[in-house]
C-alpha cells in the first residue's frame, strides 16, 4: 500500500485540493498515530518518501496533538535516512541504544527536524538524495581528512550523517550554493553536534579539511576557527564558541544561555528564562563542554548542571548511554573538583533511571525504587543548588546527614528505602582495595551513619554496608588521619565508650557470622589512638555472657583487640587508671590463658603475629601477671620443639626462653623446690647455642654473633637457678 497518499504534499496539482489540513483533527492525529506505528514495524511498507509531506504538515499545523505526532513521525522518517543500519533477510539490526554514535545521529535529525522552516523543505530533500549517492566519496574524504589533522591515533566513530558531511563540505568548500537559511541551519547543526559529541574532532578535522581559509564568510570562518581549536587543543576554543553561539543563536535559545552563564552573565532576563528551560540530557551535554572548553572551574555553570540533574529525575527521563557518556567525561577531562560532588549526583540518578536501581559499578541487584526514595534522591540533589559556593565536601556531608536520617525510619512500609539508600551509600564508600577515592566522606556523619547502621542489622544488605564502612572508618586511624581520627573520637565519646564497645562486638559477632577474614573491626584503631577511657573493656573480657565471648574467642575476631588493649594500656600514661583496678588485672589473665593456648595450638590468630602475642606475654610477665596455668602451658610448647613438632625462628625462641625465666623466677615460693620447666628450657637452650656457635664460627655473620650473644646471656640467667633444675 503507497502510505504516502495518506498525507498528500499539498504542492502537487493531481491531487486536486485534497489538502491533509482540510481534514477533521481527530483524523489528521489518528492517521499520523498510524503511520507511526506502521513505521516502526518490521519490514514496514511506510517509505521515509513521504518526509517532504510530514515536514510540511510539522510546520503549517496550528493544533498541538497534530505537531507533536507528526514530529515524532518526522524523527523516525530522518532517522531512517542518517541512522546507519545493517538489514539481513530476516531481521534489521540497530546499534545498542547507550552507543555514543547513534546517540549522536539522533540528536542529529532532530536538529534537522526542529530547524526546518516551510521554504526550505525541498532544499532539505535535494540534499538528502545527493549525499546518498555520496557514500564512497566520502569515504575516502573522511581518511583523508583524519591524515591531514596528523593524529596520532585511530580515527574514532564519526557520529555525523553523510547528509551533514556531504552538506557542510559543500558548504564551506563552495562547491554549492545554498540558501541564507539553510546556510544558517547547517552553521547552527554543525555547531551544536561539536558541542554535543564525546570526542568532536573527528567531524572538526573534516571541517578544517573542506574549508577553503581564504574565501570563507563570518559565521563559517566562525566554525573553521572553532574546529581548528578544537584540533589543537587551543584555549582559544572558548573564544570561538562564544563568538559564534551570540551570532547566530537566537538570545533566549538553551544553548546561547549556557554560553552566558559562562560568562556569569545570570542577570539578564533572557538567560534566566532559557536557564529554567534546560531540563534533558542533552542540555546537560552541552552544559559540560561549554564547562570543559571554558576552564572547568564555572560555579555558576556547575550549579546549572545540577539544575538539570534535578529536572532530568524529576521529569523522569531515561536516556540510554547517559550514565556512560557522563562517567567517560569525567573520566576523560580534568574537572576533579566537580567530578567529586556529581559523582554521587550520578550514582543518584543511575538509581533511578527506569524506577529501578541500577548501580553501574559492580552492583548486580536490582531493587524496586519505591516513591519515596525518589523523592528523596530529588531532595538530596536539591541540596547541592544551595552549596555552589562553598567547599567541596557540603553537598557530600549533606547526602550522608539526610541518609542517616532517613535511615533510622524502622516501618516496615520504610524497608525498601532503607535498602536503596544502603545500595547507594555503599558504592560511595571506598572499599579497602580504593586506595584512593575521588568521592570525600566526612568522618563525622560516616561514624553517625555506622552508628545507626549497627544498631539495625538484620539484612544482609545492612550487614555487608555496615561492615565495609567500618573498615573505611579503621583506614582513618590506621593511616595517621589526624583531623578525621580526631573528629571520630569526639563522637565516640559523645556516643560513650560503653555504647561504642557494645555496637563493636555486634559487628564483630556479625563477621564472625559471615566468615569475613578481613579486618577486626574499628575497636583495635580506637585503642591505639587513645585506650584511657575504655576500662569497661576489662569487664567484657571477664563478664557473664560466656556464650557471646566464645563465639568472639572462636571466630578468632577478639585476639587483635585483646592484644591492643594490654600493650596501649601499659603504653599510654592516661590509661594508670586502667592498670591499677583490680578487674584489668582479671581481664589479662584471661586475655594471657587466650594466648598461651594459641602458642601452644600452634595458631596464630586472624590479624595477629606472633610477634604481637609475644610482646602481649612480655608485657605481662614484666607487670607480674601471670596466669596461673602459664608454667604448664609454655613447659608443654618446649617439649613440642624439642620433638620437631613445632618450628619457631631463633628470635622467638630466645624471647620464649626469657618468657619462661619470668615465669618461673616470679614464683616467690620456687626456692629449693624442683622446677621441671626450668630444666627444660636450659637443656632447651644448650642445644640451641651449642648449634649456632657453631654456625657463626663457619660463617662468620653479624646475625648469628647476635643470636648467640642473646643465648649466652640466657644460658647465665638459667645457671642461676642451677639449684632448682630436675636431676634426673
């Protein structure tokens, strides 16, 4: 069936004053609907023939429902014409929809559409009908163009039509003559798929190749000038766009008043209304090459662009390839400072695109975004508009501040916003692996957030959050962060120590739960900063609830903390407090038996080193607190490396010697009494320096001579107590 005499072109004299306009509205909309839907089928009979008669229905209709189905139908029928397509017998195959270059030709046909005027409709198709019989030549003009730019790269997708191609090169070459409008038009398209491109210079190179320097007019010498700097990477680009854009924008066009904004030109009234008309992706685009190519460092630009983020959610836009095209622009240029503050605008808004959370970055859960959530994410983005001026970390502070809010809601109708500001929260947060984050988080509303967080856990969402957050908050200590350490410990005191400790051992107990083999929680990082007001420590490690410490004990997450707690108690001159209560002395006791076990198992304790545990037993031992079952635990790990059984390195041999010298030297009722352990060790220790006398008379080496210096001064110390060895 000829589709196209369902829309006569109203110029033709066949057809007898059969004039589509003449036509009721409601049928004038249902046959364009109709030919909408044909066009969109396989195989579809609709020619994109009839553009001329759709174009010029676009263009004369007064009645809005007619305009906006036959601009859309005029979309398609151009997009058949610029949009590459690979067709086979069966199927027709279009590029993916997030593919920057048919995001470009799209956006390239609808310039096309929306610029055409009534008198140049025929002109429009005439160029269309000679590019297609373009192809090759242009081609070898595309090749030719990239070499002559001398790039020293492969020439990336173009992302222009062979209808722009064919026309600006006849254009600016002056191989044709156009009209004053559509000479204006192509300057206009030209101009605004520069701006709207990831990487422009391939279409720029083309520019500069067709150009004959010498005879071009303003506004195409305007264009040469922009697309050479382009090329060059000129800070002269600036200059020409903005040149350019005021000569042949019209002042209240959305493009014209990203350019001055640019210029903080915000007061003039036909920017303040274009400015409340940038609302789609594409604005937002162009928004951030005029940020790009005028310095990077516009506050007024970075507050229009997330004006736009907000319009872009609020109006609930999903544009295919937004995200990626967004993340490679930072990626790509040097807008650090505002890549910091939009990355979350972007985890944001990836959340919401479709009404589904979506988290490009590692995330493969999907979660229905409920209303509020939405809502929410519109508000949160609302606050960055009010902290343009400030420093980097506002907007971020405030995200978290209102996240941890919105997190301690515990209805159940509330889960599912809970879960989404989790899953957002959670690829804001740098894991142990980033070692460096381009997102700042503020040490304090990270600690409010763990806080409320640990309270709660009962997902499994909350629990891996919770955890990831806590080992963001033991980097702080860990790495000397001296402002954020500081500023963390205020509200642990806030908090109170008793409060924080219990919130800890939730947390431990939880990776305990979930086999986590990583880091034993904050508590450790806390201690060496500052132990003296956590006695209470002393009486969860005697306490009542036997079960609760067994599973900590088990799951091997309590060794680190136990081992800070003794060392920075003795260590630090604040903790004598501590040290002098009598329940701190029960506490090492039990902390004492835990470790001697371990050297007698063999094991050594998830974040522990061997080192460490020695150095807890050292300390011990030299302060008098020595369990009563030491002797027996430490006789019984010498029998092992006497038999082979266990291996130790000859330094922690030696500091087990001393170990076992302390022990049984502090025993006041030792005297004449027969000591076993003793006898053990000497005998221990004769066989030890009699081998690495030996060693150092054949090598000769600095670390055997030490070694032996450390046993014979052991071996004096034993001989002391020669009267109390066993005979036999």
């Amino acid at each position: 069936f000829d589709w196209t005499k369902l829309v006569p072109n109203e110029s033709q004299d066949q057809m007898k004053g059969r004039r589509f306009s003449n036509a009721e509205p409601l049928l004038q909309h249902r046959i364009l609907k109709t030919l909408l839907a044909g066009s969109h089928l396989r195989q579809s009979s609709v020619s994109s023939k009839m553009l001329p008669s759709v174009l010029t229905i676009l263009v004369t209709t007064t009645i809005t429902e007619v305009y906006t189905v036959a601009r859309t139908l005029a979309l398609s029928l151009m997009e058949r014409e610029n949009v590459s397509r690979i067709n086979n017998s069966e199927s027709s195959f279009l590029p993916d929809e997030s593919d920057e270059t048919l995001q470009c030709q799209k956006y390239e046909s609808s310039l096309w559409i929306d610029g055409i005027s009534a008198d140049v409709i025929q002109e429009l198709v005439t160029m269309i009908e000679e590019s297609n019989q373009l192809r090759v030549q242009q081609k070898i003009m595309i090749s030719q163009a990239w070499s002559n730019a001398s790039m020293e790269c492969v020439m990336p997708s173009i992302g222009t039509s062979s209808l722009l191609l064919s026309s600006i090169c006849k254009f600016l070459g002056g191989g044709a003559s156009f009209s004053n409008k559509m000479s204006l038009l192509l300057i206009q398209i030209a101009t605004k798929m520069l701006l709207f491109m990831e990487d422009p210079k391939p279409f720029a190179a083309i520019i500069v190749y067709c150009s004959q320097e010498n005879t071009l007019r303003t506004h195409m010498a305007g264009l040469y000038r922009i697309a050479k700097s382009i090329l060059q990477n000129s800070n002269r680009t600036w200059t020409g766009i903005e040149s350019l854009v005021s000569d042949v924008f019209l002042p209240e066009s959305s493009l014209s008043c990203i350019v001055r904004t640019a210029k903080a030109d915000v007061n003039n009234e036909s920017t303040q209304l274009g400015v409340s008309q940038c609302t789609d992706a594409t604005d937002l685009r162009q928004c951030l090459s005029i940020m790009k190519y005028s310095g990077g460092q516009n506050e007024k630009l970075k507050t229009l662009a997330r004006r736009i983020l907000i319009n872009i959610i609020e109006a609930g836009e999903t544009v295919p390839g937004f995200m990626s095209r967004l993340v490679a622009f930072f990626g790509k240029h040097s807008l650090q400072k505002f890549a910091e503050i939009e990355g979350t605008n972007i985890l944001l808004l990836s959340a919401t695109r479709s009404k589904e959370i979506d988290i490009p970055f590692g995330c493969d859960s999907k979660l229905q975004a409920c209303s509020v959530g939405m809502s929410l994410v519109s508000e949160l983005l609302r606050c960055s508009t009010s902290f343009a001026s400030c420093e980097d970390k506002s907007f971020i502070s405030n995200v978290w501040k209102l996240s941890a809010s919105a997190l301690q809601s515990k209805g159940a109708h509330t889960s599912g916003l809970r879960d989404f500001l989790l899953t957002i929260m959670m690829h804001t947060t740098p894991t142990e692996k980033d070692s460096e984050s381009t997102v700042p988080l503020p040490p304090g509303e990270m600690f409010d957030l763990w806080s409320i967080i640990a309270r709660n856990l009962t997902t499994k969402l909350a629990v891996e959050f919770c955890l990831q957050l806590e080992d963001c908050l033991a980097a702080l200590f860990g790495n000397m962060c001296g402002q954020g350490a500081w500023v963390i410990y205020q509200r642990i005191c806030t908090l109170t120590p008793e409060a924080f400790v219990d919130l800890s051992v939730k947390t431990l107990l939880k990776r305990v739960e979930s086999s986590d083999d990583g880091e034993s929680g904050l508590l450790p990082y806390v201690l060496r900063y500052d132990c003296s007001n956590f006695s209470c420590l002393s009486n969860l490690f005697v306490g009542s609830d036997t079960e609760r410490m067994s599973k900590l004990w088990d799951g091997e997450q309590l060794d680190l903390t136990a081992a800070t707690f003794v060392l920075q108690a003795y260590k630090q001159k604040e903790a004598n407090e501590i040290i002098a209560s009598a329940m701190f002395a029960e506490a090492v006791g039990v902390i004492g038996r835990r470790f001697l076990d371990l050297l007698t198992k063999e094991t050594v304790s998830m974040g522990m080193s061997l080192e460490l545990l020695l150095s807890v037993l050292e300390v011990m031992y030299s302060n008098q607190i020595i369990p009563h079952d030491t002797q027996q635990g430490i006789l019984e790990l010498f029998r092992h490396l006497e038999n082979g059984t266990t291996v130790l390195a000859i330094d922690h041999e030696i500091r087990l010697m001393n170990l076992a010298f302390c022990a049984e030297s502090s025993d006041k009722s030792l005297g004449p009494n027969t000591s076993i352990l003793l006898t053990t060790v000497f005998m221990r220790c004769c066989k030890v320096l009699s081998k690495h006398v030996k060693k150092m008379a054949r090598t000769k080496g600095i670390a055997e001579t030490r070694w032996v210096e450390s046993l014979v001064n052991s071996f004096s110390s034993f001989v002391g107590y020669a009267h109390s060895f066993d005979e036999e």
